[in-house]
C-alpha cells in the first residue's frame, strides 16, 4: 500500500520544519521508498512496516512537544506495487502527455 | 489519542453504507468508545489499541474488494482522555452555549 | 452536499478550543444544518453556500493568527439531501441495530 | 496559500487515473503553479483561485459520475509565496541535506 502522512505540532510556534525534518530523517533511515512534497510524506510498503514508522515517527515528536496533529491517507490495492511512481505515470499515460510533478 | 477515519471502497457501486456497517461493528465489539457521523468514526484509546482496530476493519474489507481508500486524523495530546465528548464541551464552554452536536 | 471541516490555527499555543468557537460561531449564524463534533464540523449545502462559508471562517482566523491549516472532506452526490442525519441511518440500517452516535 | 486536493468518483470503478486526468487538464490549463504526486494534486494561488479551480473539477466529474469525494487541505501563512518548492527545501536546509522529492 501507499500513505501519505503529515504531523502537525501545535504550541511549538508559526514554523514546524525542524520538526519535519526529524521526521523525515526517520523515513529515510527507514529503507521504505518514500517522496517528500509541499504537503506531507508519501511512503509505500506493507501495513506493519508504513504505520510502524508513522508511530516512529510520532514517538519521536511526542518527547518533544505537548500535542501533535497527524493525518494519514492509504490508498491500498491488491498486489499493486510501485505506485508512488507508477500513479503518477499512469495520469501521464491517460493525458497523452507530461504533467508538472 | 483520538482519532477519526473512514475507509472508502473501490469500484463496488456508488453506496458505501454496507461496507461502513462492516466496519462500524468491529469498532463496536473492540469496546473502545467510539462515536459514527456522517464523515466518518472517531474513536479513543491508546495508538496500538487504535491503528489495531482500523488494521482489523481494513483487513475485513480487503477481504471482499479489491481497493480501498483510508483516511486517518489523529489528535494526540498527552495526558488527555475522555476527549471525545470533551472537545466538543471546551467549545461550548469557550462560546458560552450549546452547539448543534 | 456534505463537507466536513476543521481549521488548526498554529503559533498559538496547544489548545485552540477558543478558535474553534469563534468557528462554530460563524457556522451557527449562517443558517446551515451543521453539525460539530470532536475533530471537526460537518455542513451541508449547496458548493459556493459551504465554500462561502469555510472562506468566511477562514477569513475570520486570519486576522488573528500567522498560520492556519485547513482540512475539508466533501461527499456530493447526486439529488442527496438531509445526508448528516441519513448517512448515519442508513448504516444502522444496514446493521439492524443502533450505534453511538 | 497551498492547498493539496483529490478526487475520487465513486461507482467507476477500481481504476480512477482517467478521471484523475481530467483534473489535472483543467489543473493545468488554469495557470496555476502546481505539482502532481501520487495521493494528490498541490497548487498555489489566492483562495478564490484556488477554490475555483477545485469547483470547476468537480463540476466536470459531476458531470459524468454520480458521486464523488473530495480531499482539500490547505497551508494558508501570510505573505508566503512559492512554497510548492520552499516548504520542501525548508526541510532540505533543517537536515543539512537533500531528500527525496
């Protein structure tokens, strides 16, 4: 499956990317293909292995902060694999052409 | 934590509710206090007692189709419990008033 | 249609109970069927009545705060009215029983 | 402000990238910076561009389907501006090195 998740601290202040960034140095240390954008993470693997990391991810914040904001959406497929690329692909394939991405 | 998730069916026709229904009774028998509304079911407990449970209702679902999409919203916040009626209370108490609930 | 939404003002401090008032304020005064509930509150109309309305909040927070985020999960369908009360019916419907609600 | 959105037809189908195709024609065609990945479409614009954007996709898929859901989330700060590209390199800065994006 693939998810996108994005944590929000509250009360740490208007600036939230160092705390992204620890974020994000525990998706990458992870080993699971992932893709950083404007508006979240986008990691892909099994179940176990996604929310395994989310959790990670939201211990990390939590030892530091009073409050956190997560939001999680899967898009799970049956035996589909490579999709963060293969999505996005596929868009392109229906349209007859490139897309900004 | 709280936290509030819908899981939407793929290509099994436009209504949903009978999957919903599959979902709502598991969510009804883990005992968890739990709340439906229209966009979805908010639910408290610990994270593994949660993301146990919405684990279990899509395990249900991908059982019978092919795709799903879920949706997660955590509020996390430490120390807190109870929220479900709680969060709701604060705001009434904040506009001094019942709200539409 | 339905929407539901929620706006988290950041660098405010941990609890924003007292935005989220000022919100449901708005909400209230404009007429609509809402309802509010722990992470967030669901509206229905027409599009530019619930969009006019989240734009009105929105702009009601901004004079206040540096920072929102904002989260809307719409439901349109076809012909479909009273759907905050009827989608919930229509599971219990499905399941033969009544849920929490 | 940024907003990220999605839209899924209900009834279609397991395979919604047609449809997804037909939003990111009109998403493109506005002129408005934007970026595809594979949960979402971001775009960047004053909050009348961006909601009329999003109106007019739904509108479209209206069109042909019976039933749709939409996800919005938007990242409203003040006087920011092309943040598609500095939220991400934001975080780059914070770690001290590139990420994948």
């Amino acid at each position: 499956m693939i998810a996108q998740f994005s944590i929000v601290p509250l009360g740490v202040g208007v600036s939230v990317s160092s705390y992204v960034a620890k974020v994000i140095k525990i998706v990458d240390e992870s080993g699971l293909p992932y893709k950083l954008h404007a508006m979240g993470t986008i990691v892909e693997g099994q179940w176990d292995e996604v929310m395994g990391l989310i959790k990670k991810c939201r211990d990390a914040l939590m030892q530091e902060v009073e409050r956190i904001v997560i939001d999680i959406k899967i898009d799970d497929r049956k035996a589909a694999k490579g999709r963060i690329e293969a999505k996005v692909r596929s868009v392109e394939e229906k349209l007859g052409r490139p897309v900004k991405k």
